[in-house]
C-alpha cells in the first residue's frame, strides 16, 4: 500500500495540527541533522503516525515520544510496544527534567502552538542540547531574524538569547497529508550558547515592553513599563530613540542587566 493511501483510513485531527509527512527522505534528512550518537536520549514532540518514529525505535529506551493525541498513542504503543517510550501527554505540560541527562529533541510541530512549544523548550534548555524542529517558513524566518527587518521581533530576540538557531532546508507543502496551505522550514536550535542574563523575568518584561508599540520609538513603548517599576530613562545609558527593531540582542541583555540593579527586588 502506498503511503499517502494508507493515511486515507484516517482522518487527521486539524485541532492537533495534524499534517502527516509522507516524504521518507524528507523524514531522514531531518533525523540526520540529530547527529545522534550511541548514548544520545531522543525526544519526539508529536510523533503523529511515525514517520520520524519508524527511523528512531532502534534506539529503543533511548528514544521517547510526547503525543497529545489517545488514539495515535496507542496506536504506536501497539506497534511497537514497550520497546520505545510512548507517553500520551500534552507535550505543553511535559516535564523535561525527569530526564537523567540531557537530550536532543525532534518535531514536525503543530504549527498552532509552535510559539509555546518553544516557550517550554527554552525554560528547560539548561537539559537539552540540541533541538530540530520542522515549523511554517515564515515563523522559522522569524527566529533568526536579524535586527532592522520586519521580521526582527519577540520571537527572534527570545530565541537568540536562549539558543543558537540555524535555517537548515524548506519543505513543500506536497510532502505532507493533508497539504498545508503554507511552505514550511526546518531549523536547528543548539542550546551551548552562554548568556549573562541576570534576570530572565525582566529581560521577557523589557523585550514585550520594547516591541509592545512596534512603530514607536523605544522611548514610548517602554514609558509605562518604566514608571511601574519606577525606572528613570535618566538613569540608563541607552539610546531610546530608536524603535524596538533597530536594538541588538546583545544590547537588550544589557539594558535588562542595568534595569535589574534599578529594581529594588528584583532577582
Ligand atoms: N511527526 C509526525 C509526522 O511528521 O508525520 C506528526 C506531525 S503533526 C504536524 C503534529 C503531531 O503533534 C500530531 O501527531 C499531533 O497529534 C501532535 N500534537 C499536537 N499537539 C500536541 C501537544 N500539545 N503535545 C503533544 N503532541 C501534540
């Protein structure tokens, strides 16, 4: 039977961003950007009908898989049993640090909760080495985006300071069932990047303060955050001139480090 028939006798749930690949050198060519080794721990977001899973069950207990949805958990537990880990759960509620060391993730994410399966990944970066994900082009566009572009924004400054994100290939919408309407990307995140963050709470603040008001200059879209906290722009040495696409990553790390000793208790 070939692939895109056998998908036929299921109806993919569109609530779980459920669009099958059915390319298998697309399934390996995102498997070897893993560079998994012989004591690698591989989590899989979504596994879906295992088109990613079928290539990574010989790592057997090595290799464990998030799936949100009953039916496909099952499924695969019944396929291949106890051999690989199969844990029915919102991958959003996971805990990633019952792992004993860290692990290198995979997915080809739903596309609805890309942000917040981010999210969660760089709170607990400090377990994972490694991450490649297949997301929408437009949104993987977003995360390396480089200051001074349209695309430059929350996104890209919160995934650049807590990993090192690469574009790695684009994959059409042909290779999946259904087909979405958008191209997609795939895209590494390697978490071995330093950061002298202090505060991460008040670096989010500042960067969602900054681009709160995208089309103002910095300077208006931080008045209210600073007068709540009772922040003088007097007292930082900063160019509030410019709009929130034009500031560095590096110099939002900054700004937050030289807020954090303005705040009384902050930590
Ligand atoms: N990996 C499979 C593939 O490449 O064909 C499936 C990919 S499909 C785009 C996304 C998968 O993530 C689906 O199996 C869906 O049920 C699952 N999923 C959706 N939301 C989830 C969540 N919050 N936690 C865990 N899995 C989720």
């Amino acid at each position: 039977m070939k692939t895109r028939e056998k998908y036929e006798f299921y109806k993919p749930k569109k609530i779980f961003g459920q669009n099958f690949l059915v390319d298998d050198n697309i399934s390996q060519k995102i498997i070897r950007q893993l560079d998994i080794t012989d004591s690698d721990l591989v989590l899989e977001i979504g596994p879906g009908q295992g088109a990613l899973t079928k290539h990574l069950a010989e790592l057997e207990e090595r290799y464990t898989a998030v799936e949100i949805d009953n039916a496909i958990a099952s499924g695969l537990g019944i396929k291949y049993g106890s051999r690989i880990n199969i844990i029915n759960q919102d991958f959003l509620k996971f805990d990633l640090s019952q792992f004993g060391k860290k692990i290198k993730i995979v997915g080809n994410l739903p596309y609805n909760i890309a942000s917040e399966i981010l999210f969660r990944l760089f709170e607990f970066r400090g377990k994972i080495i490694c991450a490649v994900l297949m997301v929408q082009k437009e949104f993987a566009q977003r995360l390396v985006a480089k200051p001074d572009s349209k695309e430059y924004g929350i996104l890209s400054v919160q995934t650049q300071v807590f990993s090192r994100p690469s574009l790695l290939f684009s994959v059409p919408p042909t290779v999946f069932f259904p087909k979405p309407k958008v191209e997609s990307s795939v895209i590494k995140l390697c978490f071995d990047n330093e950061t002298d963050l202090k505060s991460i709470s008040i670096f989010k603040a500042l960067v969602r303060a900054s681009f709160g008001k995208r089309r103002k200059i910095i300077k208006n879209s931080l008045k209210e955050y600073f007068e709540k906290t009772n922040i003088s722009f007097d007292d930082l040495d900063f160019d509030f001139t410019r709009r929130a696409e034009n500031v560095k990553v590096e110099e939002y790390v900054a700004l937050a480090n030289r807020i954090i000793n303005l705040i009384p208790d902050a930590q």
